[in-house]
C-alpha cells in the first residue's frame, strides 16, 4: 500500500501526528528491502513506523517516506521445540494469543501491551516483571539501506531495561523468534486475563496516549514521583496527566504534539525541582 500525504494519527495510539509525505506499507520482506534500496539511492527521509503506540508525531508531519511495518508483515509459525518464529508487523498480543493456542508460556506478561512484535524488540518491552529479552532467542534484521539482512542470536545483544542495539544502530527488525516453555492452557490463560484485568483497572485505556510516558527512573518509578508532586490531572491544552495512573499522558481530546511536549517538560521541570529525579521520556517524540 502506497500513499501521498497520509495522516500520521490514523496510525499511532496517541492519534496525534501530521501527514506523511508519502507512506507505504509493504507486504512482505521482499517488498521492505525493495523500498529501503530504492529510498537509500535516492537519499530522501526515512521513518520506520510498527503500530506507533510508543511514539509521539510532529503535528508537522514526516517528510520522504514513512514504512508502516504493521498490518504488513504478519507471518507467525510455530516451529516446534517451543521456538516460535513471527514477523515483525504481527501485533504482540496475537503472538501472545498464539502462544496460548499452542501451550506455550513465558509471554503471558505481554498480553495487552499495544505494539507489533517488532516495536517490542525494538525497545525490549516489557511490563508486570517480565521483558522481552527473557524470552527472545533470534532477531532477524535488514540495514536501513536495504542491505545486510541477517540473524543475531539474542545471546550476542546486549539488552537491558527498554534498550537494545537497534535504538541506536539503525537497523530494522523483520522477524523475531521466541523461546518459550510447555505449560498448562489453563494456567496460561488464567495469567493473561488476571494482567488484562490489572491493566485496565489501573491504566487510562479509554483514553488515546502512548503507554508510560516517561522510563522508570534509578529511584523509584516514574508514576509515583509525579502523584506525589502533585501532577495527576494536570494538563496543557488537551493533553493531561491521566487521574488514574500518572504515569501516562493522555489525549483527552484535540491535544497536538505541542501539548504533549509542553507537559511533558512541565513534569520533568517539576519532578527535578521537588524530588531531585531526572526522568527520560520512554516515548519517542518523530519530527523533521
């Protein structure tokens, strides 16, 4: 799918965003490599979007192309021995729901994070004690330049909380492959609905945003030092520290990503001033 001047809101949790300048989003691996070779001799901008919930948009838009890995990538195999082999577009709670059908455990704590399977690896997601690195055995990845593409074994990364290499390398995941353990279906699924259920009692989901806003931090967490300056409910034009979990910054209606960073800088001026805490924001802010 090609298209000129695509709204970017259409295609982030936030729903936030101005157009792309064109958007594409491939079928398959072959078709991904194609358009990187053909973006890279001609020098323009490149953007590599995945369901966009851990990113924040210019209200600008994004200049030359935007590559939306979800939606197209989507093969998920199981192949045997508890390896489970999935593309990078496929969203992480149908690989979880997957798992579920074949009696897999050990990726119960990502049922319900929103994202594809390849934003996950990408920043190493990861919620309720567990991560993605606990669970990955292989990374299979293309150079932005179309070149290169190869598989690394988890093993040989260095990950870590909400970092790994392809945050600073440049490099593309297009599929990954998990490791995961024989359990009971039962169990599996009595897991993933009790952290379905902690989510949504405890995170704003009825609102549009982009998860935790902010990493947690060496002292403490992130939420717990905003509630306790005072934060929750405070807003800037439509965006809003969520009144039920302040962590989040929420979009509760016409907020631009102006209103977003303004908060944004608001809550870390305040957090610094009164806790002495630095925090470093967990979403990716995309512009020119």
């Amino acid at each position: 799918m090609l298209k000129e001047r695509e709204p970017l809101k259409n295609h982030c949790s936030f729903k936030i965003g101005g157009e792309a300048e064109v958007f594409f989003r491939p079928s398959n691996e072959k078709a991904l490599i194609k358009a990187l070779k053909t973006v890279s001799s001609r020098g323009d901008r490149l953007t590599v979007l995945g369901c966009g919930s851990n990113v924040l948009i210019s209200d600008n838009g994004l200049k030359g192309l935007t590559v939306n890995i979800a939606g197209g990538l989507t093969d998920i195999i199981y192949l045997g021995d508890g390896v489970i082999g999935c593309s990078a577009g496929v969203p992480l709670t149908r690989l979880c729901t997957f798992a579920l059908e074949k009696e897999l455990t050990g990726l119960e704590f990502a049922y319900g994070i929103p994202g594809s399977v390849g934003g996950a690896v990408y920043m190493n997601a990861g919620a309720y004690g567990g991560e993605i690195k606990d669970v990955l055995l292989s990374v299979r990845s293309v150079a932005r330049d179309g070149s290169d593409l190869g598989e690394t074994p988890a093993n040989e990364m260095k990950l870590s909380y909400r970092n790994t290499p392809f945050m600073t390398n440049g490099r593309i995941v297009t599929a990954a492959y998990f490791q995961l353990r024989h359990g009971e279906r039962d169990e599996i699924l009595a897991e993933m609905n009790e952290l379905m259920n902690r989510r949504k009692t405890s995170q704003p989901l009825e609102y549009p945003s982009a998860g935790s806003t902010f990493k947690r931090p060496e002292n403490g967490y992130a939420a717990a030092h905003i509630d306790e300056c005072g934060l929750k409910g405070h807003s800037h034009g439509g965006a809003q520290v969520s009144t039920k979990h302040a962590g989040f910054v929420i979009n509760t209606g016409g907020a631009t990503c102006e209103d977003v960073l303004c908060l944004m800088d608001e809550i870390k001026k305040t957090v610094l001033e009164k806790h002495g805490v630095e925090l470093t924001p967990e979403v990716e802010y995309l512009s020119d």
